[in-house]
C-alpha cells in the first residue's frame, strides 16, 4: 500500500498544476498576479473576506499559481492529517521552496517522509534537547549584555544573528571556527531568495545567492560527516551522522546535509519570528510584560534550566498567543495526488491547497475578541485553543507537524527569559501597534517591517 501511495506521489510530481476549477466559488484577482498583494500586506483580511463570501473552499490565485483555499479548522484538520493520503506536501512547496530546500523533511512525502523523519528522531529526544540547552545559554551569555540602551536599538537584526549562532553552535558544535560567521550569512542568503520571483540560478539574481549559499552549506556539511560519524558528539549533526537506516548502514552524506541545511533554517527561523513579535507585543502592552517579567523572578537563577522549562505557564502561553496572532507559517501549502473532495466539491488531482493559520487562529467562532493579545486564553479555565484541535497549529499536524517544535519552544523561551531578565522594554512614542497590520511584514514571515526600533532599559 505505502509503494503504491509514493509511486502514485511520484507519477504525480510531472504533472502541470490543474487550474480547471471553475465549479468552485471564488475568484483569481488580477491576471499572473492573482490575490498575491493580498496575501503579502494583510493575509487575514484577504482570507477573512474569501471565508465571508465564498465559505470554507474557494478558488484563489496566490503567489503565481491557481489554486483552492480552504479554511477553518475542520477543513484542516483533514487535510493536514491526511488519512486518505491525498495531498502532496513536496508538490505544494515546490515552487518556493523545491531546488533551495530539495532533500529536506518538507520536500518529501508518504512512506519516503517518515523513513527520512526517523533519522531525526534521536537529536530531538529529551536526553539531547537537554544536552542544548546549555550551549543556548552560553551564547546568550556573550550577546545579550552587549546591547545599546536607552535609545532605540533595531531588535530583529540582533536576534537572527543570536538565534542564527545558537543554532549553529547547537547543530554543527563548537568546531566551525573561521567560518561561522560565513556559515551564518549563507543561511541569510537563503532565506532571503525565498521571496525572489525570478527563480533562476542565472548570475547577479537573488535566487543565484541564495543557491549558491545552498551549495557552499552542502559542501561544508558533506566535509564534515565522516569526521562527525568517528566522534561521540552531543551537537545535533552528530546524532545525525551515527545514526543507521534498517540495513545498518549510514545515511549518505548528501541526506545529511539536505536535512541539516532544512532544519537549521527552520530552527532559527521559527524562533526569531516568535521572539521578535513577542518583543513587539510585550513593549506595546507593558501590563503582559510586567506579568511575565513577575513570574520569571520566582526562578533564582541567571538562565533557564532544562527543569525549570515548564515551571512558566504564562511564559508558555505567551509563546502561544504570539504564535496564535502571528504564526512562523502563515500558509501550509499541499498538492493533491489524485481527485478528492473538500468541503462538498471535487478538487481535481494536481490542484495546489492552501491552509492558513493566520486566518484559523483568528476567527470569531473559537476565540473571544481574536485580534487582542490576551495570553491567558489558553490558561484554565478558558483554555479556547482546546475547542478544536486544529483551532491553534502554527507548527502544522499530522505527519508534518514540526520536529523541531520543542527544540524552538526551548530556544524561544531561554532567549526570552535572558532579556525580560535584564531589560524593560518599551516602544517609541506614538510607533503603531501590533495589531494594526500596517507595520507587519508576512512574508517570508511575520515581523514589524521596520525590524523593530524598541527601548531597551537595563534592570540593575
């Protein structure tokens, strides 16, 4: 059954997208185009207004391709659990993410996607997210009592480098030397030629950057395995490079090195989304961060331990409703294998699907005033995410949910932690707020458009 289901995925990998829906309500907006503005300045009124007119399924055109929207957590919960295993998640990606990504646990699907997963599977054990965690720390320890105070101070630059370092330390180890900081501009690189619209690797193009930051990461990390695989390291590359398929035999070092380029760029990016909107949201409510920065200083300690992680419920919900209004993702993108039905209409095979957190995790059915920052709706006794499990999934489900959702949750709140500690935050006067998403970027993902220009006042 699991051979049929990937020759069938791989049969379907040839095949043009389907834009034949004209049985489903909806429309495609301008012409090449489509509703790709839409998506780009204000994601939740672009869906919010298709939910409104055309209900659960629609027809939409976005980032150049024809496809079918579907919304709200029922809708999505099938299709992310995908029990019938009709939706391909590396033909959905393709085009953002297909030659820069090829190879990663996003890029496969089926029986191929959960082989792959279980390389992964030790270097994101208990035993080795405790091992990280004193390695994030020691980071922190060098960068975050560097910062310039009492004026404003651009935030989101300084955090994807800490986040972009963390990882790199926790995943590769402490023996890059020289190259760390080339290492970390090649991830740069990359994600910034996610958003290129000419997907050439011609000369002088962003996506050429991004690309052949790609290859200089593969090179690097294929050099570094068998060095890796003779070693007892505790960083996640070398759990990854002892780890053996079922003829006991090491996964080939190009695995290695397509998996780590994905997850290191997952990892860090997740994070720095988070903490970056968290920031934003904390300075411009200052009641939640006096609340938080309260419950932080009943730890008697400098840096989290791996212990005391769920001691903080309100840390936890922070990171919750951060995520709830702004998720890393704002869409999860599927193709459909073969012809299926979603919401009462045949949806063609090859059809591209998207599903949105960004609209979910907002709509006035499952959360009490949505576009307030209210950490405590996940607390007892309200606990709104709980009205439907896929009410909040700013990390996916089924099969794809994230791996590394807890090694980001870790990594945000010890980040979090360190700066609530030594600084009060605060915005300058009269800066828009977070709920007004004239200030937001959404792609390739949410953050204020101007990095963050925050105050920071040391705690002595």
């Amino acid at each position: 059954m699991c051979m049929d289901v990937m020759r069938s995925a791989r049969a379907s990998y040839s095949q043009r997208n389907c834009t034949k829906l004209g049985h489903i309500p909806g429309e495609y907006g301008i012409p090449v185009i489509g509703k790709t503005k839409g998506i780009i300045t204000d994601p939740y009124g672009l869906f919010k207004e298709y939910y409104e007119k055309y209900g659960p399924v629609s027809r939409i055109s976005l980032t150049l391709s024809k496809g079918v929207l579907a919304l709200g957590p029922e809708i999505t919960k099938e299709i992310l659990l995908d029990k019938q295993q009709n939706f391909s998640t590396h033909m959905g990606y393709k085009f953002a993410l297909g030659e820069l990504f090829a190879g990663g646990l996003l890029m496969r699907d089926f029986s191929e996607h959960k082989f792959h997963r279980r390389i992964m599977q030790t270097a994101f054990k208990n035993d080795a997210l405790r091992g990280y965690i004193d390695t994030m720390n020691g980071v922190l320890q060098d960068q975050a009592t560097q910062w310039q105070t009492d004026r404003e101070f651009l935030m989101y630059p300084v955090l994807k480098n800490m986040t972009l370092t963390i990882a790199a330390r926790v995943f590769i180890g402490s023996d890059m030397g020289d190259q760390t900081n080339q290492i970390i501009n090649a991830f740069v690189k990359m994600l910034d030629s996610v958003t290129s619209i000419v997907r050439l690797d011609l000369p002088g193009t962003l996506y050429h950057r991004g690309m052949k930051a790609r290859r200089f990461l593969t090179k690097y990390f294929i050099n570094l395995t068998a060095q890796k695989r003779q070693q007892q390291g505790t960083d996640m590359m070398s759990y990854l490079c002892r780890e053996r398929d079922e003829n006991d035999a090491y996964f080939s070092d190009e695995t290695i090195a397509e998996h780590l380029i994905f997850l290191m760029l997952a990892a860090h990016d997740t994070t720095t989304s988070a903490l970056i909107n968290s920031l934003y949201l904390l300075a411009a409510y200052p009641h939640w961060q006096t609340k938080l920065r309260e419950e932080l200083n009943t730890l008697d300690s400098h840096y989290l331990s791996y212990d005391q992680l769920d001691t903080l419920p309100l840390l936890e919900n922070v990171f919750k409703e951060t995520t709830r209004l702004f998720p890393p993702a704002i869409n999860f993108m599927r193709r459909t294998v073969r012809e299926c039905e979603l919401g009462g209409y045949t949806i063609p095979a090859n059809t591209v699907v998207t599903v949105s957190p960004a609209f979910t995790q907002r709509m006035e059915e499952y959360w009490a005033d949505p576009l307030a920052f209210d950490p405590e709706r996940f607390a007892p006794p309200r606990e709104e995410h709980k009205q439907h499990p896929f009410a909040w999934f700013p990390f996916g489900g089924g099969a794809h949910k994230c791996i590394g959702l807890h090694f980001a949750n870790m990594l945000y709140k010890c980040i979090l932690f360190n700066i609530l500690r030594q600084y009060k935050l605060s915005l300058p006067a009269g800066y828009t707020e977070p709920t007004d998403n004239s200030n937001m970027s959404w792609v390739p993902l949410p953050k204020p458009k101007d990095d963050l220009p925050l105050i920071l006042h040391p705690i002595h």
